[in-house]
C-alpha cells in the first residue's frame, strides 16, 4: 500500500474505529456514572477523564498491535475471530435494540462525599481495569478488529477507537451540568441504544463483507 492509498483509506478506518469504540463505551454503567457524578462535583474531574481515556488508549492499542502480531501469519484464525467479532456485533446490536424499548435512566442525582485526588482516580482504576468487559472489547474485540485492517492503517484504527474514548469521556466530564439532565431521561437513552443498535449492524455486515472479500 503507497502513501496515497494509506492517506486515502486512513479516513474510513478511523470513523470504522470511533464508532465501535463509541457503540462499545456508550452505555449506562458504573464507570460513566462516576465520571459523570465527577463532573457534577467538579472534582478532578480532568484527572479522572485523562486516567480513564488513556488507560482505554493502551488497552485498545496492545489489542490491535497484540492481534496484528498473533494473527499475521494465521488467516483462518483471524477470519475466524472477524466472524466471531461480527456475530458478537450483531447480538450487541439487538439487545441495544432491545433495551431502546425498555425505560432506563443513569441515575446521577446522588452525588456523595468529595474525594481526594487519589482516592477518585483510585476508583477510576477499579471502574475501568476490574471490568471483565472492558478487556473482552477493547483487547479482543476491538483489537481483532483493528488487526484485520492493512497494517499501514492499523494505526488509524487504534487513533480512531482512542478518541472516541477521549471524547466520550471528556464529554461526560466536562459537560456534566449539561449532560446531566438529559441523561437522566429515559427516552435520551432509548434513541441512543436505538442508533448504537443499528451502528453495531453496519460495523457486523462490514466485517462479514470484508471476510467474504478475502476469500
């Protein structure tokens, strides 16, 4: 692949990456919820938006590297882990469908006791890295992904699923007194599970579609 080629794809293969990692990390949970409460406070909350963006940043990169490495020279194994990846999408998106029809709220209205610095990115780290989840999306799937894409765009992946991270996380952050509101209204969330549900369809049939190009 030239550089023109490289230049040319570099801009799908990021927007592919921001809207996994955005359909992946857009949900009502734990980890968004304290961020969020973070902001309310107006507490650390640069401090816990940079721990939690970059430490979704290593662990997306070591993913897509790690993958890129232990699939290189296997490609039953990484068609195989694309048609895992693309059935985990498809079953992801149906039950984001499936909750856009049910009525959910992120509660935020129980704000607690100011933390210091170290006990508030102390509980980040719990949040983000005592999550199983987080290491089945971001290392395996994420990183199968992100390896199945020509190594010179391989990076552009990994950029393009960290900055969805950075913006999710500085949106929830920094924008707390305004997200607040909206987030705590259930038909909020229901739209959004509605357009994650059908974004994770179009990411699964691209992966299909590129498996089917490869054969």
């Amino acid at each position: 692949m030239n550089w023109n080629d490289t230049l040319s794809g570099a801009g799908p293969v990021f927007a592919q990456g921001l809207f996994l990692s955005l359909g992946l990390i857009v949900a009502i949970g734990a980890q968004n919820a304290f961020v969020l409460r973070q902001g309310l406070r107006r507490e650390h909350v640069g401090s816990v938006v940079a721990f939690c963006a970059v430490a979704d940043a290593v662990l997306i990169t070591a993913g897509v590297f790690g993958m890129a490495q232990a699939l290189g020279d296997r490609p039953m194994l990484a068609r195989g882990l694309a048609l895992g990846g693309a059935a985990f999408l498809a079953v992801y998106g149906w039950r984001a469908l499936q909750r856009a029809r049910q009525i959910s709220a992120l509660d935020v209205t129980s704000v607690g006791q100011g933390l210091s610095r170290g006990a508030a990115l102390a509980q980040a780290a719990g949040f983000t890295l005592l999550n199983p989840h987080v290491y089945l999306d971001t290392v395996l799937l994420v990183g199968s992904i992100g390896a199945q894409q020509p190594p010179p765009l391989q990076v552009w992946f990994a950029i393009g699923a960290s900055t969805a991270s950075l913006l999710w996380f500085s949106a929830l952050g920094f924008g707390a007194r305004w997200l607040a509101p909206w987030f705590a209204r259930p038909r909020a969330w229901q739209v959004l599970d509605a357009l994650i549900g059908l974004t994770m369809w179009v990411l699964s049939a691209l992966l299909v579609r590129h498996v089917v190009n490869g054969l």
